[in-house]
C-alpha cells in the first residue's frame, strides 16, 4: 500500500536547537512516522537567532542523510525565491502540509495563503505548539491578536485541521477558532536512557539548573527574586538562547544583587548532548514558566532522573505526591523559595528517593501513550 505523504514546514528544524521544544517536537514525530508516511521538511538553513548557515548541509536542495527515511529540503532565503518556494511547496501533491506553530509569515502565514487560493491541495494541520496560550499571547498581544481575528475573519481556519498536543491546547483552540475541526495528539518525547550519571547531595549546597529560552514567558527572574534569602550554598546553572535582550539585563542586574552563597553562570544555548551532561552534574531544574504546551527540557530532567521545581502552568502535575518535584502557583513566591531550601537541605539518601521519583514519574508517562494510533487520527 503506497504511503500517504506529509510535508512539515516549520521555520526550525533538526541539527538546530534555539527554538528549544518545537525543534525536538517536530523531529522526534519524523522519526515516529517515518515508517508509516513519507515525510518531507522545509526549514530554514539557519538555527533561531543565528546569522551563520548549518555546518556541511547543502541549501536548496532535498537533502536525504539527515534522517534517514526523511527528506530535509534546507531554504536559503538570500537566494531561493518566493516563486521558487512557492513552486517547493505546491507543485508535489502532498496528502497533508503540516504547519509548526502559528505566527510564522514565511512558514505559516504564506502556506496558508497558498492553501486559501486552492494552490496547495492536501489537508492543513496547523499544531500552535502553545501559542494560544495566555503566557505566549501576553507577548506582542496586539500583533497575535490582530493575526487570530485576520485568520477568523478570512475563515481560513475553516479548512485547518488543528493538532493539539493536549486538552488545553484543544480548548485554547476553540476559544480562538470556534467550531475548528481538533484532534489530540500528545508529543513524542525522547528515549528514557538506560543509565545516569549520579552525583552526591551534600545537605546545605544545591546545584541548580535553568534550561530554557530567556524571555518573559520563561520567567527566570521569578527564580532570581526567589533564591534572594536562601540560607546554604547554591550554583545555579542556566543554560539558553537569549531572546529578549532587555529582559536578558534585568536578570543579569538582578542576579549581581544575590548574596555571595548564591552562584550564578549564565551559559548561553547548548547542543542536547551537552544539555545530558549538563543536567547529570546538578540536583534540581527549575522553570517557573508562565505557560508550556508540554515542555520538552522538563521531561528531559526528569528523564535524567532529576527533580524538578516548576509553576503550575504546565501539563505536568502531581510531582511532590510522586516524589519528583514541586508544581507550584505563581501567585506564591514564597512557596518557591521554601521548596528551593527544602532541596538545599536534602541530605544523599533524600535526593536520590527524589532522583527515583523523577524516574519513575518519566516511565509511567511513557508507557500511559499510544502516539502513534493518536496521530494516525491526526493525519486521517
């Protein structure tokens, strides 16, 4: 029986990993369903936020060794043309163009404009990837806002197939896009390795880590102002691409307030396998988000058997009950720092009962999916 076949267009797309979740999202789902579709990508030649192409990779061309059974084909703006990606993106009868994300001009934006004058004939799947979420919508309110009402006003989501990851993204969707047709598919995470590296938990000293993008949404300054008075040693780790600079500032001026027992290094954007390292050398992650779809650096932690302190605006929920973490409100910053010097004291033995809860919490999600009859229904 011939394949039926889905072309993914996102504006990121693997060995790049700025744009943090998408990236693995998107990857990890051709990887999945590669057996099952034949799937081609149209990205860009360049990582988010960077001016250099990908080293060793051939723009404008479908490029086949990038993963196998997927064809990559890598757009270089400066020389390939509207026409020219117009012609990429409509001339090959694909059975579904799967869109990533959802203010996107080149990416989004123009596919859909395409599918609106019959250019593009398969069905549109447009997954928001959390962008209606009221976190993400807080940024730039008006430019969405304005984009949300164009598209409802033109009825162009009358002939998208929404793909939500989760029930909320569902209800996000249709609060936005009454009556839109929806189907719930959750994210492919990455494999559970079969082992880590541990470390030791001294009681009084915590090693911290942050992995995230460094934007309002992230909300790293809420954790600078919530270590302020903890009492022990702390080396506080963050890692990501900076995306707002002015907000970049704030927490760099903040952070040189702290006291001298607080620690901090900011590392910029690592590769996923330096990510591994990173996360084995510390105790705790924490993201006090003001929203995530799924969040693919928190399951990383705990994938890695570590703990995790996160905000309660996430899918993942329950985590002190099951020994893996905290899951707290914003509106309790106090609470934060609590759990931060309840971690700081944590002797061996209770760190690592956290470091199996972590575990066991990542496995027992695992084995509750069944992704693949889930997005089967996606691309029906």
């Amino acid at each position: 029986m011939k394949k039926k076949r889905i072309l993914l267009i996102s504006d990121w797309f693997f060995p790049g990993f700025r744009a943090g979740g998408p990236i693995r999202s998107t990857y990890n789902m051709c990887v999945a369903l590669k057996d099952e579709f034949e799937i081609s990508v149209v990205t860009s030649i360049k990582d988010h936020g960077e001016t250099l192409p990908y080293y060793g990779i051939k723009p404008n061309v479908w490029n086949n060794d990038i993963i196998t059974g997927v064809s990559v084909f890598y757009l270089d703006r400066t020389t390939f043309t509207i026409r020219q990606y117009i012609n990429l993106v409509c001339t090959n009868k694909y059975d579904f163009v799967y869109l990533n994300h959802l203010y996107s001009p080149f990416y989004v934006i123009l596919p859909l404009l395409l599918k609106w004058r019959n250019n593009i004939q398969g069905k549109i799947i447009l997954c928001p990837r959390g962008a209606l979420h009221s976190g993400a919508l807080a940024e730039k309110k008006f430019k969405k806002i304005l984009f949300i009402k164009t598209i409802r006003f033109l009825k162009w989501h009358k002939f998208i197939h929404f793909h939500a990851t989760n029930e909320k993204e569902a209800k996000e969707i249709e609060k936005y896009f009454p009556g839109s047709e929806i189907t719930i598919a959750g994210n492919f995470p990455g494999n559970i390795p079969s082992a880590t590296t541990e470390i030791f938990k001294k009681k009084g000293e915590l090693n911290l880590i942050y992995i995230a993008r460094i934007a309002k949404i992230k909300n790293l300054l809420f954790v600078l102002e919530a270590l302020e008075n903890i009492k022990g040693s702390v080396k506080f780790t963050i890692i990501g691409p900076v995306e707002d600079e002015q907000y970049f500032n704030s927490c760099k001026k903040y952070a040189e307030t702290l006291p001298a027992n607080i620690n901090i290094e900011f590392k910029g954007p690592l590769s996923p396998n330096e990510i591994d390292k990173q996360l084995s050398q510390n105790h705790l992650y924490v993201l006090a988000t003001n929203g995530e779809n799924f969040g693919h650096s928190i399951f990383e932690a705990l994938k890695n058997h570590r703990p995790i302190l996160i905000s309660d605006r996430t899918p993942w929920r329950n985590l002190h009950e099951n020994s893996a973490g905290w899951d707290l409100s914003l509106n309790h910053p106090e609470k934060f720092s609590h759990a931060l010097q309840t971690a700081l004291n944590w002797d061996d033995n209770e760190f690592k009962n956290f470091c199996d809860g972590a575990a066991s919490f990542a496995e027992k999600f695992i084995s509750s999916l069944n992704l693949k009859e889930e997005y089967k229904k996606v691309f029906a």
